[in-house]
C-alpha cells in the first residue's frame, strides 16, 4: 500500500520530510484540513473588508505598516509584494533544497492558520508533485520576517513569473504553465505575505543537514574503527565503563559502535602485548568527540522536528477577527543550533585528517606514505593536502553567521536571525567532510592490506571489500583524485551507512542498541 501523508494534520519528521520531497510518500489533505483552510481565508477576506487595520492584509508592508489599503487594491497589494521582494542572487539553490522549501511550505499553510486559498496551496503542491521547480538564488535573506527574498522567488511561479527548472532544463514558468495548460494564479488578501513569511528557506536546509550530518556521523565512526585496526590502535578506551563515568550520550553511542565494529579483529589480538601505552588522541578519543558531534546533531534534530510542525506567519489568524502580530517568523531558533551543528561538523574533518596524516608516518609496521619504496615515488603523500585544505576551509566557514545582526526595513526589522547563511555554510562544511572522509577511507583500505593476512572485523572485512570492488591497492604512484571522488560518491549517497548497517542486522550486531533518540527519526 502506497504511503501517504496529511498535509497540516500528521506530525512531519526529517525522515519523512525527506521521504515526500523525494515522492516516496504520498501528499494530501484531508477533509478537516481542507474545512480549516477555507475558514481561515474566509476570517482573512472578512478583514479584508473592514476598517480595522490589520498588517499586510489591509496596510503595507514593513516600514509601510501604517499605509491603508483599500479593499480593491488587496489584490495588486499581494502582487507587488512577491515582484518587489524578488531580489535573490548568486547560484540556484540545489534542488533538493528546493524541493524541501515547497514541502515546508504546504505542510505550515495547511495547517489553516494563514488565510490562503487551497487553490494556491494546490498549485504549490502541484510544482512539488511534478517536480516543476521554482529557480531560487542562494543569497538575500536575513533570516528575520522569515526567507523573504529566496520564499518571493519560490512564489513568483505561482503567478506566472520568474523561472523553473522543467525536466531538466531552466525555463520561463509561463512557457511551462501554458504548455500544462495551467494559468497563473491571482493571489488574493494576505497570499503573497504568507507565500514568503516563514522560515522554509532555513528550515530546507536544516532537514539537508541533518540527512548529511547523521549520516557522515554513522560513517566517520565506520572508516575511523578501520583506521584504528590498520593503525593497530587498542580498543581499551571504548570500555563500557569508561563511559559510563562520563555518560554522555553521544560517547556511550560511538564507544559501543567502534567495539562492536572492531568485534572478531585479528588485528586486535595480534598486538594485546605490545609496549604501547595509549593511542593518539585521534584514535583514543573517538567516542568523547564524534560523540560530542552526535550530541549537537541530536540538538538540531530536535529544535528542527519543531519547526518541521510549526507555523511561522505573520499574522497568524487564529479567529475570526483574530490577526495576531507576531515574530513567528523570526529564523533565530534555527539560525543558532546550524551554527552550533557547523561547529560540530567541522570536527569530524578535523579529527579524520589527523587520523589520516598518522597512517603515513610509517609506524607500526606501515611503510611511509603507504607505499614501498617511497623517494621516485610519492606514495600516498597528497591527498592528505587536499584533507587539510578542505579542514581550514572549514574552520573559516565555522564563524557563527547568528552572531551578526544588520537592521533592516528602516528600522521596524531591527533585529535579524541571518540564519540562512547558517543553514548554507553548514550544508557547504558537510559537503567538504565527506572529501575528508573519502580521504581517510582510501588511507585505512591501502594501510589494511599491509596487515594481511591478519584479517579485522567482520563488518569492517565488509567495508575493505566492498572498498576493493572500485578502488584499488596501489603499489605505484596514480592519478588518485578518480579514487577520492568515487569514495564521496559512496559517502554522498550513503552506500556505506547502508552496507554496514544492512550486515550488521544480517548478523544479529547492533550498533544502536539503547540509542534510539540517536536515529534519524
């Protein structure tokens, strides 16, 4: 049975979110839903024609709060708004998060709080069903009376302007409404303000954060744990008890993952006697700070599951004759645990380059640089430049963007969240780790194969192979950017995660055991 979801009625997860954006769940309103919608256009119309001023549905926008509108002029009210506040600029946002914008944005209107016309609310998920895709800059929004410029230029389809990425292609959205035989829509009082208040722009960019942020977690743990058996690191600091001396979360989690991927390990036994005493702390301290990483994830998860559910409009019609200012649409709850998931991020770049410049020292029993008879040859000495780049980049892109704050509206939006660059630069960091990652992956393959026939875990045997099956040993210097992209790719589309997890049940290991607030959903 084809699953389906209510739109402004079920409760909306990451998971979920993701599942409808990718049309592997069904939308749709039920009849309550729709009875909300029509009565709250009907409380919106009704003010429309009265003499209260209300904002946005009869006076102007912003500095312009104390402008009347008259009851004829609400419709070129609505009109001008999403033409003048179309001002985005830079690259098209990437698709996904446009798709994760449109969703949002039906689920918070359907919950009969905004006054819209299913009509319109229709035509958006029309856009989203057929996978017609409004052209969004990446840059213009502050992030305080909601996404104003990026969510304008969402809506500018819905009138019949702007353009849209149509199979493919970037396209005028009037050639594709004609050729569907769809005519634009006339937006009625308080439309184009609900169109573009609201946090979407940022809230898109939280599920696509947290998506990629679980799973490089889940995978930094997996290539780390084949980095500490290649390196013939101890798993003695992943001891239950250690942690339960300190019981954080996120540690416990990480400890029971490495020695559960570790279990079974040749490798392991083959060194129980040697003389080292402890580990570099990038081995060592895995599960204090990949944990720490995964208790920042689990605080955006949770801050981002509420906004997934909330109304951010202004007003909010909440009765009849019942328009409520407020700062629904202030972007700062978000705006501050991205910048803190950033952060958090970042380090697992950071912690993954210095377990991969280890491998090449030569100790242990590795050759330098991974390779035999290095000096003609250079081995494994350069990617190791690509990981520290991509690693102080992300540094500079770790500055909290919800620190700053730029009035704006002549004043009346004195305060902004500036959130949407702290979704965009956390996107941008993930985006680099898992080059970082893909390093370190190539590192612990080609160090592995130096402890044959000395075998690790079974679900890290898992791993090598699978590693093997597109990338492999090298006893010669080569091209290696094609070995570093191919791995992203597998680390992108969350190959490994998968694998690991699928074998891992298949044998009975469980790597979440007692976790569960620690899955994506």
């Amino acid at each position: 049975m084809e699953r389906t979801f209510r739109f402004g009625e079920d409760h909306l997860s990451i998971g979920l979110a993701k599942d409808l954006a990718e049309h592997k769940v069904q939308g749709m309103f039920s009849a309550d839903t729709l009875a909300k919608i029509s009565q709250s256009q009907q409380f919106v119309q009704e003010i429309a024609q009265g003499e209260e001023a209300v904002y946005g549905i009869n006076t102007g926008f912003g500095p312009l709060c104390t402008t009347r509108i008259s009851p004829p002029e609400t419709v070129t009210l609505q009109l001008n708004l999403i033409r003048s506040h179309s001002v985005g600029v830079g690259e098209f946002i990437p698709p996904e998060i446009t798709r994760l914008i449109l969703l949002t944005k039906i689920h918070a209107l359907a919950q009969g709080y905004s006054g819209l016309s299913f009509e319109t609310i229709e035509r958006l998920l029309w856009h989203l069903d057929q996978d017609c895709l409004p052209a969004i800059p990446s840059q213009g929004s502050v992030g305080a009376s909601g996404d104003l410029a990026p969510l304008a230029h969402m809506a500018l389809c819905l009138i019949g302007e702007g353009q849209v990425f149509w199979k493919g292609n970037l396209t005028d959205t009037s050639k594709v409404l004609q050729a569907q035989g769809l005519a634009p829509l006339s937006l009625k009082a308080k439309e184009g303000l609900a169109l573009i208040n609201g946090t979407q722009f940022i809230l898109a960019y939280a599920v696509e954060v947290c998506a990629m942020f679980f799973n490089l977690l889940e995978t930094a743990d997996i290539i780390g744990a084949l980095s500490l058996d290649a390196f013939e690191g101890s798993v003695r600091p992943f001891l239950e008890i250690l942690h339960q001396l300190r019981p954080y979360s996120g540690s416990r989690l990480v400890a029971q993952r490495l020695t559960r991927l570790l279990q079974g390990s040749e490798i392991l036994e083959s060194h129980q006697d040697c003389a080292r005493v402890q580990d570099p702390y990038s081995f060592r301290c895995m599960p204090p700070v990949h944990g720490a990483s995964r208790n920042a994830w689990l605080h955006l998860k949770q801050i981002t599951e509420i906004e997934l559910n909330s109304v951010t409009d202004n007003p909010i019609i909440v009765g009849r004759g019942q328009a409520l200012s407020g700062g629904n649409f202030h972007g700062q709850p978000l705006a501050l645990p991205l910048d803190y998931a950033a952060l958090a991020a970042a380090e697992l770049g950071n912690i993954s380059d210095r377990r991969s410049y280890l491998l090449l020292e030569g100790k242990y029993g590795l050759p330098k640089l991974l390779m035999q008879d290095v000096g003609l040859k250079s081995g494994f000495m350069i990617p190791q430049y690509t990981s520290a780049a991509l690693v102080s980049e992300n540094k500079t892109l770790c500055f909290p963007a919800s620190a700053d704050s730029i009035p704006t509206s002549l004043g009346q939006e004195d305060h902004v969240s500036m959130g949407a660059f702290s979704g965009r630069k956390a996107w941008m960091i993930l985006k680099n780790i898992e080059n970082i990652l893909a390093v370190e992956l190539l590192y612990a393959g080609q160090a592995l194969d130096f402890r044959r026939p000395l075998r690790s875990g079974f679900l890290l045997e898992v791993l090598h192979t699978h590693l093997r099956d597109f990338v492999a040993f090298a006893e010669d210097d080569r091209i290696l950017y094609p070995d570093i992209q191919r791995i992203q790719q597998e680390i992108h589309q969350e190959s490994i995660r998968l694998l690991i997890n699928q074998k891992a049940w298949e044998s009975g290991i469980h790597l979440h055991e007692d976790f569960e607030e620690m899955l994506l959903d």
